[in-house]
C-alpha cells in the first residue's frame, strides 16, 4: 500500500516536471512572427478586374518559416465600388499572433486615355418576366432594370425607359429601355407587354414522351416535360408547375402532377404516371 502511494507520488511529480517544463518552453517565446506581403500593401483595381493574390511570407524567431500557418480573408467584390481588405494572420506553435492587411481599392477607370478608347457599351439587365402578361385594365407596374458598364460601373440611373403599353387594349406591347455610356456608347433593350382580356377557357397542357412511362428498377428518371397553350394568352409552357418524386430503386407506381393557370385563373391539370419495375 505504502509502496504503491509512493509510486502515485513519484508519478505525479515526474508530470509536474513535465508540465512546468512544457509550460516554460511556452513562456519563453512571446515574439510573434513577422508577416511580409508579396507585392503592395494597398492596390487599385478597375471595376470587374480580377483581383490577383500574391501571397505573403511568415518567419519566426523560433519556429521558422511559418508561410503554411497563413491565414487569409478576402471580402473583395470586384462588381462593387468600394474600399475592401485582404487579412492574413498567422500565429506561432507558442500561440502570439501576427495581423497585416492588404487595402484594396476598386475604382471606376476614369483616365481619360481608357474613357477615349471605350468602346463596350453598357450591359442592360431586366428585372421580371419577359414576355410579361398583364390583365386588361389593371395597371402595369415597371419592374425594373440595371445597367452595368465596364468603364463607368453602375449606370442603372441612367436608363430611360419609353413604352406604348394601351392596358384598356388587349394586344402585345414594347417597353424599351435605352442607356449611354459617356463615351457615347449606348445599348437598347425591350420587354414585351401582353395585355389579356378576362376569358374562360382553360389552358391546355401537352405532356412531352410518353404517358404511362416504364422505367427499369434502377434506371434513370428524366423529366420530359410539357407545354401548355392558351386560347388568350398564348405559350403559357414558363408558368407550368411540376411535382412529384420518382423513386427508381423501388418498384411502384408514381404520379407526376402537372399544372398551369392562365391569367384569369382558369386552369388545367395532367398527371403521368411513372411506372418503375420489371
Ligand atoms: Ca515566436
Ligand atoms: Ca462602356
Ligand atoms: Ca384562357
């Protein structure tokens, strides 16, 4: 008994040595690593231009060559103007940690060499549908659009927009959207407007392949699809909605739903039904 207490004792020592030990090898370094950036410390970059990591290095007193341990966080958005930072960190096998930053500027070009030589006109993008159906005597509610140019950024603000939309008429109209540059490059863009009477009759769906469809056990399901026509509102095929699961490892008989409305809320439906088995 004594004889074991004795060897719990030694042991216990023996682990404060090593410990105090440890803990004085930490103690003895407190210098942090030195961090080098590989290129500049604060860059320009033109709007959209990619930005180019060059790396850094990390030494330290004790450790050595730390450049592996190198963290980096980078909130750069390149499509943004904006003042954004690249961090890189590294900490010590003793745990100091070292910070650096790299500033990033993203900047409109605006010498006037590059405003001379621009010849890329803006980028118009619409927001919501295109054709775009409205029912007859509601209002039309213009959803918008953004211009993007290379040179000169966001030109959203400068967009004009002119149409010949009639909502009492039902017919097909055109939104148009135009927008220049400042050097007078410009681009046009339209929306197409479908005014629809109020009608009954329904829409008819198509399903595209067949209908029962076989499918071997652990086959592949593909989604043919479908189309839908409406008496009033033409090509209704965007706005069909598709549900259901198809599960090819287990033997059944599976449903597939099909639906679509026209603009005055009358509707159809198809199913298919997938057959998976022998
Ligand atoms: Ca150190
Ligand atoms: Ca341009
Ligand atoms: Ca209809």
């Amino acid at each position: 008994m004594n004889h074991l207490y004795m060897k719990q004792v030694k042991i216990v020592h023996l682990l404060f040595i090593i410990i105090t030990f440890i803990s004085a090898c930490r103690k003895e370094d407190l210098i942090p690593p030195v961090i080098k950036l590989n290129g500049s410390e604060s860059i320009q970059l033109d709007l959209y231009e990619l930005y180019i990591e060059y790396g850094a290095t990390a030494e330290d007193n004790k450790d050595g060559d730390l450049t592996d341990r190198i963290n980096l966080i980078n909130n750069i958005n390149i499509n943004r103007l904006g003042k954004y930072q690249v961090i890189y960190s590294v900490t010590d096998y003793s745990g100091n940690t070292e910070i650096k930053s790299r500033s990033v500027d993203v900047v409109f070009r605006t010498n006037t060499d590059t405003i001379s030589n621009d010849t890329i006109p803006p980028v118009i993008t619409l927001f919501g549908p295109n054709p775009m159906y409205i029912k007859i005597n509601i209002e039309y509610i213009e959803p918008g659009a953004k211009a993007m140019d290379y040179v000169y950024g966001d030109l959203t603000p400068f967009i004009t927009i002119a149409s010949n939309i009639n909502t009492s008429v039902a017919g097909s109209y055109s939104v148009f959207y135009s927008v220049c540059d400042f050097s007078e490059n410009c681009s046009e863009v339209f929306r197409t407007v479908i005014v629809v009477i109020d009608d009954n009759i329904s829409p008819v769906i198509t399903l595209i392949g067949p209908n029962p469809m076989y499918i071997p056990l652990y086959g592949q399901y593909y989604e043919p699809g479908a189309t839908a026509w409406d008496e009033t509102c033409g090509d209704l095929t965007p706005y069909i909605s598709i549900t259901g699961n198809v599960n090819t490892n287990m033997s059944g008989n599976y449903p597939i739903t099909y639906y679509v409305e026209d603009f005055s809320g009358n509707f159809d439906t198809k199913i298919r039904i997938v057959h998976v088995g022998m």
